[in-house]
C-alpha cells in the first residue's frame, strides 16, 4: 500500500491516492472534476520504518536533473 500525492491542474484539488504497488496513469484522475490533468506532488521525505524484521530491493530511479543554479 502507497500513498501518493496528487494534485489536479484543471481545478487546484489536492488529494491522496491509495494504491497497491505503483501509481498507473488511470490512477491519475481528480475525484473533484474529474479531470485527467494531474500531476504528482512529491511531499518532503518523511519515511519512517515501523515493526520489525521485513526485507526486499529498494530500487531507486536517478534521473537527470535539472538545476535552475547550475
Ligand atoms: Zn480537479
């Protein structure tokens, strides 16, 4: 189960996605207008680890960046 943040282009809703595995593009839909222009808002990180035990491949993306102050 993941958390993602949404945020809706046509009308400025702010909202949360619950999926299962990764967000999928028809997940992308604003529940206020229904609109399919939203993009993803990527919060502070704040990942706490809770429990115990538990294992698996943190597969992270790096991809290029672009720096306004190169
Ligand atoms: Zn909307």
């Amino acid at each position: 189960m993941a958390i993602y943040d949404l945020k809706c282009n046509e009308c400025g809703n702010e909202f949360e996605k619950f999926v299962t595995g990764f967000l999928k593009d028809s997940d992308k839909e604003c529940p206020d207008c229904n609109s399919r222009e939203v993009i993803q808002v990527f919060t502070s990180f704040g990942i706490g680890s809770s429990g115990s035990g538990g294992g698996g491949s943190y597969g992270g993306g790096c991809g290029p960046v672009g720096s306004p102050f190169g």
